[in-house]
C-alpha cells in the first residue's frame, strides 16, 4: 500500500463509536448481536408524546387549507408547531427525539427504530403530517428530488431502474447497499410488503476495517473520485455525474458514499472518466463485504415503525419486495432526508457536489436552488407525475 495512502488511514481519529467499542469494527453486526443490544436502538413513544405529535399534527392539518382537495401540507404549519414544540420545556417527546437523534444516530451505532405511530388509527395526512414534525425535531429537511419534494413516497410506481433517469426507490426491485444524499434518512412505514422489502444495514467503519485488514490492496480506488450518474437530477449548469471517494476521511471522520448502479451507469456518459479494472475488482469486493450476512443487521418495518439511519457510517438496503393487488393495501412508506444543524460531523468540500454545501443544517438533498419545497400526504400526484414523464 503507497505510505499516503497509509497516512489517509491513519488519519481517522473519530471511529464511529458503538461500532468500535462493542467490536462491531471487526465482526460488523450480526443480526444476533443486534438483538442483544435492542435497548441501544429501539424506542418507544410514550402515550402523552404521541398525544404531543396528534395535537401538533392535527394544527398542521388546520392550517393546511384544501389539503384533502390538493394533498398538500403547510410547511409554514409544520415549522410553527415544531417550534412550538422545542420551546415547550422540559417537553419529553423532544428530549427523547434529540437523545435518540444526536447519540445513537448521529454520534452512536448510525441506526435506531423508533416505534409505533398509530398509522392505522389516523389518516394518512396526519400521518403525514405527524410524521414531517417528527422529522423536523431532528433537523431541517432537505428536497428529495427537483420537484422540491421534502416528504418522500417510497413505493412501487411501476417503473423500472433500466430507465437511466428512474431512482430505484421508485421500483419493486431489490435496491443493493447504498447511501442516501443527507446527514439523516428516516422511513415511516405505513403498509409493509406483502412478501419481502426487507431492510438491512451495514456499518461503513466495518466494511472499511475489513478492506484494509484483507485487501488493502484496493483501497486506493476507493479513497479516489470516481465518477457517480445524477440520475437525470443535474443542478443548474452542472454535469449529470459528479465525482466523489466511495470512502472520505476528513478531520479525523470516515464517511461514505456509495451506489454502485449510478457509480456503473455514469459510464454512459463518454466524459466521464473510466473506471479501471482494479476499479471494478474493489467496488465489487466492497459489495461482496455488504452483502455477508454476518455484516448485516436485518429488520422488517412495521406499519408504524420508524427507522433513522445515519448516511456517513452506515449503508443500507432493500430486498425485493412483491405487493398486495389491491392499491390500498400496497407497500408504502414515507421517507425524510433531515439535515441537523448541531452535532454532525464535518464533511469534506468535496461532498458539496453531491450535498449542494457542507454546511450543517443547509446540507444533502438534490434539486434546485431557488425552489420551493413541497410536502404531498397522499401518493396520487405522484403518480400523476410520473404518468405525465412517461
Ligand atoms: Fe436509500
């Protein structure tokens, strides 16, 4: 290994905690060590918090004008009753969000379940609704896609990621490990799968040790940019692929970024630089380590259950997934790209290609600069949407 490669890796002097100190560094995390550790990662919400998050939801829902008629919620609501809810002291639905957030998220093991909200008790818009506030505790949220949308739907919209300019949580297809573009991505699930659409997470300090104990070899195509597909979400006078490190050591911190099918298809683009074979040969040995089941800690979502995961020291992904005929009963959750402005690590200038800045609270997402943010609580303009592309 070439000795600035070396001092790279010796650089790293914030090693994720809970990974390390509970030697999850080396073993990665067995769904049985998971398990054991439950009280490190699952929550629960008391009746007097969700008795909190029903009121402030349903203010939301007050100062939603027509939103049974356009699906849409205040945002303008939810910043109000959020910050009605920070300035509550002593208000225990925030200390509980914040703990969990900042020292299992953020600073912790990268991942944690908060369950349950009573999604079959309320209508989908205060779940909606409910659930943006929630998120909002944690930070400001960031756009998922150029049409400003802040509150995502993660479902099947028949569509396939053959389509370069389709983002596979569009799909029924299995998604593959990967990062998503924010400090913080939260899902709420309101309806499983009928069969599959298993989540499963890895650490990325363990896949790092891994490499570096087994093939360090091919650490250098993985700590060099690498030309990553946009996916058709190009900002204003930018390309449609950007280059980025798999692995980013900075200030002492490991962070990823990582999808290997929009790291493939940026090929496509005969600009873009190549990928060598040694390349292909350390991306598909990083894939190999992900997809160890002993690396793995796999969950089911319930309806109700959330899941925070941090995108820096953790990857994720989602099996393939077959849904119930009838619409009302398919897979559906909701997704949040957050952005807190306190306790984040720094970031490399370099992810500012992908994360538009590196400052806290302003980071991650994808879209424009001057647009307007939007929150649909229903999953039908969407796919009105994606009727008009198609
Ligand atoms: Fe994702």
């Amino acid at each position: 290994m070439a000795s600035n490669i070396q001092e790279i890796i010796d650089s790293i002097q914030h090693p994720d905690e809970a990974w390390t100190r509970d030697s999850y560094l080396k073993e990665g995390i067995s769904a049985i060590e998971a398990n054991e550790l439950r009280e490190k990662w699952l929550f629960h919400l008391s009746k007097d918090e969700i008795d909190l998050l029903s009121h402030a939801a349903d203010n939301v829902l007050k100062q939603s004008e027509q939103y049974l008629e356009t699906f849409l919620l205040s945002l303008a609501a939810v910043e109000l009753e959020t910050n009605k809810l920070l300035k509550d002291e002593g208000n225990s639905l925030v200390e509980k969000i914040r703990f969990i957030s900042r020292e299992k998220v953020l600073r912790g093991q990268g991942f944690a379940i908060i369950k349950r909200i009573p999604v079959e008790l309320w209508h989908q818009a205060k779940v909606a609704a409910a659930y943006l506030i929630l998120s909002r505790l944690v930070g400001p949220l960031r756009p998922q896609n150029k049409a400003g949308h802040t509150l995502g739907h993660v479902a099947d919209l028949g569509l396939s990621s053959d389509n370069p300019n389709v983002r596979v949580y569009q799909t029924k297809e299995r998604q593959t490990f990967h990062t998503d573009s924010s400090d913080i991505v939260g899902l709420l699930c309101i309806r499983p799968a009928k069969e599959g659409g298993i989540s499963a997470v890895v650490s990325t300090p363990a896949i790092f040790e891994r490499i570096k104990e087994t093939r360090s070899d091919l650490l250098p195509s993985l700590l060099k940019p690498l030309a990553a597909d946009r996916r058709g979400e190009i900002p204003p006078g930018g390309q449609p692929y950007f280059m980025i490190p798999v692995f980013s050591i900075y200030e002492g911190y490991l962070s990823c970024i990582y999808q290997r099918q929009y790291l493939d298809s940026s090929q496509r683009f005969p600009d873009a630089p190549r990928q060598t074979s040694v390349d292909v040969e350390a991306l598909n040995y990083f894939d190999s380590l992900c997809n160890d089941p002993s690396m793995q800690f796999s969950m089911r979502l319930e309806p109700g259950d959330i899941q925070l995961l941090n995108n820096h020291s953790t990857l994720h992904d989602r099996s393939a997934f077959i849904d119930y005929p009838e619409p009302s009963l398919r897979r559906h959750l909701l997704r949040t790209w957050i952005a807190p402005e306190e306790g984040v690590r720094p970031l490399p200038p370099i992810f500012a290609q992908r994360y538009g800045t590196v400052e806290p609270g302003k980071r991650g997402g994808v879209g424009l600069v001057d647009q307007i943010p939007v929150a649909y609580w229903d999953l039908s303009p969407i796919l009105q949407e994606v009727k008009l592309e198609t």
